[in-house]
C-alpha cells in the first residue's frame, strides 16, 4: 500500500491516506483477531505550555466522530456505511481528501482520553569489546523525558566509563550513533505509559559504545648469531627485535621505544636490553633480549723461511692463512698488508709484518723471518792444498739449508782419478767434515774443504761365482725418472757393465753384492735407499783390504730425467639443498691420465670414486676419484661438494587501508621482493598469491606469497591486510586569558591538531572554526572546530576560552646580615618570587629593584621589588635587611705547668670555648692555634687561638703557659745507735722532712724506703728514701745509721775513742773522725738510671781531696762534683781507702804502659 499524508483538519489533526497499489485484489479475508494492528506515533510538541493537559479520541456516539475520532475509511460517495459505522462528509473537516465521505467508528464505551504527563527515562550505553562482540558492561543516564544531558563525561573516557587504561585503548572509543561528545535529549521508547511507568520510569534509547583492548605487543629475541667486537661493528635497536605493535595494533617505529642500555659492541658480553614502550595511557610495555657479542676469531698465519743470495722473494711465499673474525679459514692474500721488504742479493735476516684487517676493524699481525744465506761452497784440496777442481754446493737433505740442519761434506765427495777422499776435512780454512749449521755459517757463507791424496789404484770386483774381474767404468748412464720429487731409477734401462763387454742390470749388480730390491719398473724411495747403500759401499772400496771388492775409480752415475704424467682433475660443486636437488660423480670429474700421458677412464675398473653426497642435506661432503700408477703410487684427487641451504625468500609488509569508494588493492601492493635459491632478486611474476583482500567490510584479512624455488624448496610469507574505519579525529584545548590592551586571540591558539582519514596531521587551514572570543569582558566563550575528512567524516572539537583578570603578585622576605670582609648580598638574596598575569612563575630578571644595602654600617636597609606585567599592572613588595656585628668570640685563660717527665699539656687545655658570627658554640677542631710551649725548658710561652667565622671575620685570643721548676724534695739525717736486742728501727728515726712539686710537706706515707737496719747487729746501714712527684720527677736521699757494739765499760758507752757525727748541713755532707777530714757534696736524686750508668756516671763524677788534718784545725771540707746517682755504700773511711788504693794502682799502670812505649820506640 502507499501512504500519502494530507493536509490537516481545520482543528489540527493530520491526515494520512493508505491506498492499495492499482489493481490489487482482496484474495481472502482475515478473521476479525485476525487483523494485523497498524501502530501510528502521534507528535505532539515538546513545550508543555503548548500541549493540552489530555486528549479524548474514540467517539461514544455520532456526534463525537468529528471532533474525537482518529480512524476513517476512505467511502468514496457513500454517505452510509451501516450500524456502527457512520459516514463524514470530507467537506466538514477541511481537508483535501479525494474521497467525499469518510467513515468512523461510533460506539458506546469505545472512548479514551490521553493524559499527557513527563516520566523519566534511562538511555543505556552498552560498552562492546570491538573484537570479541561480548558486552563489557553497561552504562545508564536517567533524566526527565525531553531533558538534554552531556556525553561528555559520560561515555568519552575509559575513565568516564570506568575502564582499566592498563587494558583498553582510549582513542578506539565510538557510538554508534553520533559522537562520545554530543548533548543528548531524553527520548521514551513508549508513548503510552502506565501509572508504574510514571512511578519507576521508562527505557529510553540503547546504544552502542565500541572499544578495543590494548593490541601493544613488544617480543624481543635473544642474539642468534653473536656480534664480533670490533672499532666498526654496530647494533641498532631493531636487531633484536621480533614484533613492536602499539596500542592500535599498527607497528611501532624504532623512535617509540627505549631501551636501558645500548650495547657496548667494542667489548665482548651479554647485555641484557630492555625495551620498554610508553604508551599515552602511562602503560608500559617491555621485551627483554640478550645481545651477545664475542671477541674476534681474527688471526694470521705466516711462517718463516731461508733463502739462497741471488734468489727471487716474493711476499706471498711466506703467508700460509688468515682466519676471519667469524673463524674462516682463507688464503686470499689479496686482503693482507705487508711491512718491511728483503734484499735477496744481500745475506741477512728480515722481519716481515703481515697484516689482516677483519671486517669490524680488529687489526691482526704476526711477524716471521726471511732469511737470506749465502750457499756453503765445499772445495776439493789436494795434499798441498790445491783446488783439484771447481767447488760444488753444499748437498742437504733440503733445497735450502737451515740454521740447526745437520750436514755431511761426504755427500759432495767426487771420484777424481788418480785421487783419494780422505774422509776428513781442513778445518783451518773451514767447516768441519760433518756438523750442524750455524747462522754465521749461512750468513758468511763458509765453506767446507775436503782433504784428498794421490793414489794408484788397482780395482778388482769379485763375484763368489766368477773369477776376480778387472773393472773400468761401474755404472753406464741410467735412466732415472721424477715421481713426487723423489728420484728413481728405471731397472729395466740401467747397467752396470765389465771390462770383457759383459753387461749386468744394476739390480743383477745389486744382488752379487748381497743387496735385494723390488722388481719394478720404477724405484721406490726405500729401493732408492739400498741403491745409495750400494753406491755408497763401492765409493768407500778403496778404503777397504777386502777380497772381494777393489776400487779402480771414478765411479759416476749419470741422470736423465723424465716426469710421471699419472694425474686426477675435479673440481668442487655448490649445490642447493632442496627435495628436488641430485648429483652424480661425472658432475665434477675433470679427467686423468697415467703415467705415461694416456687418458684414463671414469668407470668402476679404472677409477675408484670414493664417499657420497646427500643434496637434500646441508653440508660438506669430500669426494675422491683415485687409481694407482704404473709405478703403483695412488694418485688422487680430492674435491668437496658443498650443499648449502637455500637462500630463498618471500618478503612482504603488513598495511591498513580506510574503507572509501576510491580505496583499492592488489596483491602485488603488499610484495616487498625476495630472493632467489641463489640470492638473485625474485620477480613477482614468480611468486604465487593466496588470499583476498574485501574493501566492503573492516577486518584483517591474510595474504600469502609462496615461492618455489630450483631445489624444490617452498617458502611463504604472510601478510595481514586491516581494512578499517576512517581515522580522522580534531583536537584543541581550553585556555585562559587576562583581559588587557595587548591581549590577542586567534583560531589557531586553542588548535591542537586534526589528522585525516588515514591519521596523518593536516594542518590549521583543513579546519572551520564556529564561534568567537569576547577579550573585552571576563567570561567564557565556546569555540568549535569542525573537520570533513575526504570520506565525508564529520568530526568537531569544542573549546572553552576563559577571559579573567591578571594574576601578578611578587613575594619578599626580610634578613638579617652580619658585617664581614665575605659578607656579600645582591636584590635577589631577599626576593622570594613573582608571578606574571597568568600566574606563572618567572625568573628575578623581570623584577625592578629600587634601593640597596650598605654592608660596612650596622642598621637597616628599605628594598623595593616592582614588576609590571603584560597588561600593565603595577606589583610591589617592600623587605628589609637588618646588617649587624658579628658574635663571633674566643675564650681562654692562662696556666703554669710544672716542669717533669710527666707533664703533658696540649692547646685545648687553655680554650674555654668559642661561638661563630652568630653566636653558636663551635668546638675545638674549628681552632686554628700558634705555640712554641716546650715543657722540657722553663719559661713563658704565648698561645694564640684563632678563628675566622664565615664571613672572613678573624677572631683572636692569647693566653700565657708557664714552665716551671718543681719545688719537689727531700731531707734525711744519718745517726748512730748503740746495739740493742730489745728496741727496732723506724724509717721517720732518719727523716727530716720533703715537700711535693709546689713545695708543699710531704708525708713519710709518700715516700719509698728502701733498705733496712737490724739493731741486733753491729754495722753501718745505707736506708734510701725515694719520692716522685705528680709530674714524673724522682728524688732520692740516703741516711746512714751507724749500730755500735755495746760498750764492755759502761763509763766508755758515752765517750767512744772515735766519736762519729753525721750531719746534713746546709746541702753538705760532713763526715768527722780523728786525724782525717772528708767532705762532699749532698746526695742529688734524679731519674732512675740502670746499674751500669749509675756506676759509669759515679766513677766520671766523683774526684776527691784528701788531707791530714790535726784536730784542733777547724772542720774543712773537700768538693766533689754532684752526685746523679748513688750506689750502695759502706762507710765513708772504706770509701777513701779504696779510692787511695785506687790512685797507687792509677799511678802503677801509667808508669808501666810509658815505659813499655819507650822500649818500643827505642
């Protein structure tokens, strides 16, 4: 049917005419339930002041058809259409209808009324993984039917809809009905709704909000073939990478990725690298890979070698090989550098420096020696010394004779007629007969001087089976042939022949002297030996009484030299290894022919082909075609055959096209080239596709690129061709400005990009711009930007500018300075920052500084910072700056120290404590000190404490350390006692007194007795009283206590016949007994001495003064030098007797010791 909508009825209602196309036809009729229901959506207007609060339809009865009913019948002319069914005049409603009347339903009850109310309705958003098709989750947005809400916010952001941004990809968020920024109205899915509907609300509409999840995939690999270290070998990040695909499944380029290392190639190792993909979303993404790189295999091999003066040298002769870095094996000399030369013509030795340069720069050397040597000439003398003949060269074992190589002069000997080899050599004119070669031998060219005499000789050779023959000439020419560089003799042509004409076969010869060989056409090495042998021995008869041999000389044995021809010609192969790959034996023969030059056959009897090769398997396979000579040597020839693997490929790129109708493809777009079996470019007319590519619907189709190749071999390459959606998406931010004269706005600030179809930047000019921005007041103003893509894509940017007042403020603070020579200040020590309109920060030099700051006078100082920003506005802040004396301060105090083995003192001893420029204490080690205190002499000495604070201030204090002398000492008296068994002896009985080091009384209690006295006993006692002092300085005093015998006669007890007094008297010591006199100096105590110093120091020390004296003189006293030490003694008349003993003795001995000089003199 077709539906045709007319103009409205007078009162407003549409009209809508349903018409069967021409020439339909009713073919049945449906059944009243039967009847399909034909829904209509009535619109009414959104503005509620405009929309009737409700609406009856439906008429009750006849009269209400006009006005309530909504369902007609087109009647054509019938005015009547039955009960039930009352016909219209079309007329009555103002309409263009074709029909004249309509026909309505009219019965009782069949009225309804619409009441018009707002509901609230829920839009959903199902939230789609894009790949998997599965619903992730659903979001909903409730609001009052006909309301607008915002999807920004919404559905925008992996955030808005709660998605993890470690997992899915922000820029794949789309709608699939318009876009994730739109204002959305809320649009009830039903028109009709119940009480409940009013009550809990409506579905609105549900759409569809498609996502991807993350696609960034990052695989790394570890070194499969390891780097070489070397000054030219590289690494670059994609070596070691597999895959880098990002978030939105495109491949990552090399300058999207980090690594944390970059391989140091010069130094062998394995370095970890990490790399590592920073995605927008803050994710991370890394693939470890082991670079491995190991030291050059790099070498050269050369040898040395000796060569003959006059010779040709070529530097090729002595390189042998190089090995290149990854451990080849080459000869190719071409790739060497030599250094240094040789002077074939001058004998000496050269050292040659070979070089190879490996492919990553590591340098290889290795030096030999050429030596150049003159040749030993061996000279033929007779027994007076004559040349007999020319001189020969030296024969060797080798073409060219070596230091250390042994020689022989008998393998130059000669028959010379009517001569004899002497076996000996003139060693005065040179070499010994046999010996080792030397380098001087070589390099001077020495020669050998072989002694021969004047014989007659008679030679006999006897058969045991014939008679004693006379022989003239032993050998005839024989003809010897060359096989390998060997020599060898051809029995068949060589004799030996007598003098009678008969003729021997040298092996006939051989076998009369009891020497056997093989019966071959050609000698061996070992038939060559017993030749030698035989030789040898006829050479030697004439030496030699033997009955059987006699020598008649010269013997000479002539050569005629011919070559062996016997060869074998093949040449390796390379082949492909493949399924397909064969070889065969006559693939590589060249030919051979025999020892005489004739060709020999490829076949099982003539030539042996030994070892097989698999040309489906990698490797190297030797082959040996071989036959034996005539002479029965085995000549062959070896060659490889290499089977290599194939170095087919297939290369091709994965890509991504946008759906568009101008989007095409081929399948020869995605080919990147590849190579052949044997590395030649591959043309992609060999190359067979699989696979298609459909530009009408997004997805990632698979290509495949196969080749076969000459071997058989198949390889492929896959492709992934993604058709997608367009990738056009416009981005700008919001901004704020300050309102002011030099403020300016244009389209392009808040623009932060737009890319096309296919995500390539464009730029400002491909984009409208809808909107303005008012500078002239604060506000916000909304600017959009609006893009087409070339697929008709329509994507918008809308921006939010915000013009508002300036924001400038400058900070400062007040200070504080202390007066110093470093003491320094600039405006910007008290500046704290300022901040332009914007409220951005900015440096000190936009400040203005009005004021300064004198630092040689305490007081305060005004500073005024002023900044004016773009717009104009004026911003100041005053500070000020205090400058103040320092309180920096040293204290000490002076002190005396008394002068003693113990005393100690260091400069902290006088510091009190100091404080810096700011008043904080500061300890000793901050102290800078001067002193000359020296405690071993007294004196005054001055110590200076020194500090300079950090602002150059120096702070100075002195103090005075005395030294001096201790007052320390002690005083004893000697007495004398009567012997007495019932009293005992205490040491204060002889202790006057002492004081300490400051001349204060001393105890007994601090002083060390030393010694004792028996009173039982009669005798003299020496008591030692000691003291040190609290510095470490010792003194000493003796007392002498005198026990008598008790007297017979009690009237002598008082009166004995030589009353003894002792007494320290004024610091001497005076000893009384009649008729001699003693005086010396008091006992002096300093410190402890050993034994043996105290005794040198008595005997250096003490002189002495005897004289008889009456007793009625008056007391005189004799000097002795101060005593440092004493040593226990007995009385003092013992004393003197041992000393005059000592001066008789004294006298003796010099008058002996001048005399004895005399006599020697004389």
């Amino acid at each position: 049917m077709n539906v045709y909508q007319f103009n409205n009825t007078t009162d407003g209602r549409q009209i809508f005419y349903f018409r069967p196309n021409d020439g339909a036809q009713r073919v049945s009729e449906l059944s009243l339930r039967s009847w399909p229901t034909l829904n209509l959506t009535v619109s009414t207007g959104a503005d509620t002041n405009n929309t009737p609060a409700s609406i009856q339809f439906n008429a009750n009865n006849d009269s209400e058809i006009a006005s309530k009913d909504v369902i007609f019948a087109g009647a054509g002319s019938y005015s009547s259409g039955g009960p039930g069914y009352p016909a219209i005049s079309s007329a009555s409603l103002g309409t263009n209808i074709p029909d004249q009347y309509l026909m309505g339903i009219s019965y009782n009850g069949i009225n309804r009324i619409v009441t018009y109310t707002h509901v609230q309705v829920k839009d959903s958003y199902q939230i789609i993984d894009r790949t998997t098709g599965k619903v992730i989750k659903t979001i909903t947005s409730t609001g009052q039917d006909g309301a607008t809400y915002q999807r920004k916010g919404l559905i925008d952001s992996l955030s808005a809809l709660g998605l993890a941004t470690n997992k899915y990809y922000q820029p794949s968020l789309t709608v699939n009905s318009g876009l994730l920024t739109d204002t959305m109205a809320y649009q009830p899915s039903k028109l009709f709704v119940s009480d409940s509907d009013v009550s809990n609300g409506v579905a609105g509409n549900t759409y569809q909000v498609y996502v991807d999840e993350l696609k960034t995939s990052l695989i790394a690999h570890d070194t499969t073939v390891p780097i070489i270290a070397g000054p030219k070998a590289q690494w670059q990040l994609s070596d070691n990478l597999t895959t880098a695909i990002g978030p939105d499944g495109s491949p990552l380029t090399m300058n999207q990725l980090t690594t944390n290392l970059t391989p140091d190639v010069q130094t062998p190792g394995t370095y970890n690298v990490i790399y590592r993909y920073h995605d927008d979303q803050g994710n991370v993404t890394t693939a470890t890979a082991k670079v491995i790189v190991v030291s050059s295999k790099a070498k050269i091999n050369a040898h040395d070698s000796h060569l003959k003066v006059g010779t040709t040298w070529n530097p090729a002769d002595n390189f042998t090989s190089f090995t290149t870095a990854d451990g080849q094996v080459l000869t190719d000399f071409s790739q060497v550098t030599v250094v240094g030369s040789v002077n074939t013509n001058q004998a000496n030795q050269y050292p040659i420096t070979y070089r190879y340069t490996d492919s990553v720069g590591n340098v290889s050397e290795q030096t030999i020696t050429v030596s150049v040597f003159k040749p030993i000439m061996v000279h033929y003398l007779d027994e007076n010394g004559h040349e007999l003949q020319a001189p020969t060269e030296l024969i060797t074992s080798v073409s060219n004779p070596d230091v250390g190589q042994e020689y022989t002069g008998r393998a130059n000997t000669v028959a010379i007629a009517g001569y004899q080899f002497m076996a000996s050599a003139d060693t005065t004119k040179g070499m010994a007969l046999s010996g080792t070669l030397s380098l001087a031998d070589l390099l001077q060219g020495n020669g050998i001087y072989l002694q021969y005499h004047s014989v007659v000789y008679h030679t006999l050779i006897n058969y045991p089976d014939q008679p004693v023959q006379t022989i003239t000439q032993i050998f005839v020419p024989a003809k010897v042939v060359v096989i390998g560089g060997q020599y060898g003799i051809d029995l068949a042509q060589s004799y030996f022949a007598t003098d009678s004409g008969t003729k021997l076969t040298l092996a006939e010869t051989l076998n009369k002297m009891g020497l056997t060989t093989s019966q071959t056409q050609v000698f061996s090495a070992t038939d060559l030996a017993i030749i030698q042998q035989a030789v040898d021995a006829l050479t030697q008869l004439a030496t030699n009484d033997d009955p059987m041999f006699k020598y008649d000389g010269p013997y000479q044995l002539n050569y005629q030299l011919i070559t062996n021809q016997a060869s074998v010609q093949a040449h390796g192969l390379t082949l492909i290894a493949g399924p397909t790959q064969t070889w065969q034996a006559s693939d590589s023969f060249d030919g051979a022919i025999d020892s005489f030059g004739n060709d020999v056959p490829l076949s099982p009897t003539a030539l042996i082909v030994n070892g097989t090769v698999n040309p489906q398997v990698v490797g190297q396979y030797p082959i040996t075609y071989m036959y034996t000579d005539a002479a029965g040597r085995t000549v062959k020839a070896t060659i490889v055959i290499k089977v290599v693997a194939t170095q087919s490929t297939v290369n091709g790129h994965d890509s991504t096209l946008i759906q568009g109708p101008y989007t095409s493809w081929s399948a020869k777009d995605n080919f990147d080239g590849g190579m052949t079996a044997t590395g030649q470019s591959l043309n992609f007319a060999a190359v067979t596709t699989i696979g298609t590519v459909d530009l009408s619907t997004p997805g990632v189709y698979p290509v495949t690129y196969q080749y076969t190749d000459m071997a058989g071999n198949v390889v492929t390459k896959e492709v992934m061709i993604t058709v997608k959606q367009t990738g056009s998406v416009i981005n700008g931010h919001d901004s704020t400005l300050i309102i002011g004269p030099k403020t300016k706005w244009q389209a392009s600030d808040n623009f932060d990009g737009v890319t096309d179809e296919n995500g390539k930047p464009l730029d400002f000019s491909n984009v409208k711009v809808i909107g303005d921005v008012d500078l002239s007041k604060a506000g916000q103003n909304s600017i959009r930007y609006q893009y087409t893509d070339a697929a008709g894509n329509v994507v918008t940017k809308e921006v939010t500018v915000t013009v508002k007042q300036t924001g400038s403020t400058i900070n400062g603070h007040d200070s504080t300075l202390i007066m110093g020579p470093k003491t320094k200040w600039q405006a910007s020590d008290n500046f704290d920052g300022v901040t332009d309109e914007n409220g951005k920060p900015l440096d000190f030099s936009n400040v203005k500084v009005i004021g300064d700051v004198d630092l040689s006078k305490a007081g305060q100082n005004s500073i005024r910072y002023q900044y004016t920003d773009a717009a104009g506005n004026v911003v100041t802040k005053e500070v000020t700056v205090t400058v103040k004396q320092t309180a920096g301060v040293i204290n000490g105090h002076d002190s005396t120290l008394i002068k003693g083995p113990k005393t100690k003192w260091q400069a902290s001893d006088n510091f009190d404590g100091a404080m810096d420029e700011n008043g904080n204490l500061i300890n000793f080690q901050s102290i800078k000190t001067t002193n000359n205190v020296d405690l071993t002499k007294l004196g005054q000495y001055t110590v200076t404490y020194q500090y300079t604070d950090t602002l150059g201030n120096s702070i100075v204090k002195s103090v005075q350390v005395k030294v001096v002398a201790s007052e320390g000492g002690l005083i004893v008296h000697d007495s004398t006692v009567v012997q007495n068994d019932q009293l005992t002896w205490n040491p204060a009985d002889n202790f006057t007194g002492g004081t300490d080091a400051l001349g204060k009384p001393i105890e007994l209690k601090n002083v060390t007795i030393i010694g004792q006295v028996d009173l039982t006993k009669v005798g003299t006692y020496r008591v030692s009283y000691q003291y040190d002092d609290r510095v470490g300085n010792q003194f000493e005093q003796t007392a002498t206590i005198y026990v008598v015998a008790r007297p017979i006669d009690q009237s002598n007890d008082n009166h004995p016949s030589h009353p003894t007094t002792t007494s320290h008297n004024g610091g001497n010591l005076v000893v009384e007994k009649q008729g001699v006199k003693i005086s010396k100096s008091p006992v002096m105590t300093h410190k402890t001495v050993s034994r043996y110093q105290k005794a040198t120091t008595e005997a250096k020390s003490l002189s002495w003064q005897v004289k008889q004296v009456s007793t009625s003189e008056k007391k005189q006293t004799a000097s002795m030098k101060p005593k440092m030490s004493a040593l226990p003694q007995t009385n003092d008349a013992d004393d003197v007797a041992i000393s005059l003993l000592g001066l008789v003795l004294l006298g003796l001995s010099a008058t002996t010791w001048y005399l004895g000089k005399r006599s020697r003199l004389r």
